[in-house]
C-alpha cells in the first residue's frame, strides 16, 4: 500500500507523517509538497519526497501515481473560491492518476448558515465528493486546543479570554490526536470505505467560564472571561491578518454552531481523546521548561 499526504510539512501534516508512520514501514508514505527544501528532515529519514503543487495539475498528477490511499490536507487560506479551485485541482489530479482511496481532512464549521468565511468551502466538500466515485471519509476537526498554550501568555497579561462568543461553548481537538485519527482511518478500508463522515472532538465542549477556569488552574495565575464585540476583536487581531476571519469563526461559535461533541475519535482509534487540562497543563509545563 502506497499513502500520499498533502501538505505534509505543515503543523499538522507533519504529525499525520508521524502518526502514521506508527502503523505502516516508512517506504509505504509519500510526502507531497509545495515546497520541497522544507521536507529535508523528511528526506533525511528516508521519506519519499515529491513536489505537488495544488494550482498544477500535472505536478499532483505525477505526485499522486501509484497512491493506494491519498490523504488530502487542504492549504492555508481564507479564500473559500482558491481553496475550492484547489481542490477541483486535486480531484482532477487524482482521477488521472487512478486514485480510488480518499482520507479528507475538514472542519466542523460546515453548516449552511455558517457565518465562518470558509465556512463555504466545507459545505461543497461532502457534496463534491458524494459525486464521485471515490472510497473515502471525511474527517471534522473541531477547534484546535494546540494555539491555546501559546496564546496563555497573552491571557495571563489581559487576565481575561476575550473570544466574543457569550455563553456559548465550543469544541476542541488536540493537532497530535487529530492526526492519530487520520492514521488509522488511512490505514483501516473498513473506517474510509462507507463514505463516512467523522467530527472529532474531545469528551466535552467548554463555555468561556469553564475555560478560563482550566487556564487558571494551569498557570497558577487568574484568568477570567471578558466578552469583547466582534468588531473590537477583528480590530484587536487584524494586525495579525486574521482578525475578521477569525471575528467569524467566533460568531459561528456564538451561533451554537462550533459546540458539538462526538465520540468519533474513540470509535477510530479506541481510547479517549486528551482532555483540555491535561493537554493544557502538560505543554505549559514544557514551554516553561523550554
């Protein structure tokens, strides 16, 4: 069996490459890439490394030969029409190249009236692909929790989260479990064969107070909820360059639309995710050591 993953050398491409190399001999994974001089690490272990461009048709066509199990790890981008063109790229790409085996990496704002603004992009995905004729199952992350330890030094300054969601509560995922999910469902026909569609999330969703008091806990230093507007908080972060993306992801979430939770990780992998104050406190921990 031959697995190819997209956008392997991202946060959490590299932790799929990880985790699947867990389950199958190294020589079976296929690393494509944008921009190959970044996957030296890989090179060196003795990955297979191949340039793929999502606007080249040809290079994925060349990238994808000979896939088993293609694992799709979308770009970074907040343009819903260039993430859909990448993606009918892709398609095309893995038809010529005779690709039967799809494991598709989504998130969980994909509701119709979503106001996230990709929230458009993962709409159409399950549509599309019900179209085809392809094996395959997509995969839902919810929120990651990861960006939380490196935003915790910010928050202990402000003494406040500030996400302008209100009372609502919303859905965490760590990247390292996100990615043990997506091993095994390349790796089981029986978890990508039914066109399953998967949401993962952590045992239990989490409102404002109850994170704040989790980061309390974790660092030792009192951090409570102050709800900004949206617009305050796409001003706050549009230094950044994400601010009003994100202002509409946390709208979504005030909408009751980011909250869900599922047991699909535990059903994938069979054990429970990490929860938040483990994982929290765990890498906290290790930044300050660091």
């Amino acid at each position: 069996m031959k697995y190819t993953i997209t956008g392997a050398t991202g946060h959490l491409g590299r932790k799929v490459v990880e985790q699947l190399s867990r389950l199958v001999d190294i020589q079976d994974i296929r690393l494509a890439v944008h921009t190959p001089s970044k996957a030296q690490a890989f090179l060196d272990q003795g990955y297979e490394v191949v340039k793929s461009d999502y606007y080249d048709v040809q290079s994925m066509t060349k990238a994808f030969a000979d896939t088993d199990v293609l694992i799709y790890i979308p770009s970074i981008t907040y343009d819903v029409a260039n993430r859909v063109l990448e993606f009918e790229n892709s398609l095309k790409a893995m038809q010529k190249a005779g690709v039967k085996n799809l494991v598709d990496v989504s998130f969980i704002a994909d509701q119709p009236n979503n106001p996230f603004q990709m929230a458009g992009y993962y709409a159409y995905l399950p549509a599309r692909l019900a179209g085809t004729k392809l094996n395959y199952a997509v995969i839902k992350n919810s929120l990651y929790a990861d960006p939380l330890v490196l935003y915790l030094p910010e928050l202990i300054e402000r003494q406040n989260i500030i996400y302008p969601v209100g009372d609502q509560a919303m859905s965490f995922i760590t990247r390292d479990d996100s990615a043990e999910a997506i091993a095994n469902v390349a790796v089981k026909p029986y978890l990508r064969d039914h066109r399953q569609v998967y949401l993962l999330t952590q045992k239990q969703n989490y409102n404002m107070i109850e994170l704040s008091r989790i980061m309390t806990e974790t660092t030792g230093q009192e951090i409570g909820y102050a709800l900004v507007s949206l617009s305050e908080f796409a001003d706050i972060y549009r230094a950044e360059g994400d601010g009003d993306e994100l202002a509409s992801m946390y709208h979504a979430a005030a909408m009751e639309l980011m909250d869900a939770v599922t047991d699909d990780f535990q059903h994938i992998t069979g054990h429970e995710p990490m929860p938040m104050d483990q994982f929290l406190r765990q890498n906290y921990q290790r930044r300050l050591v660091a």
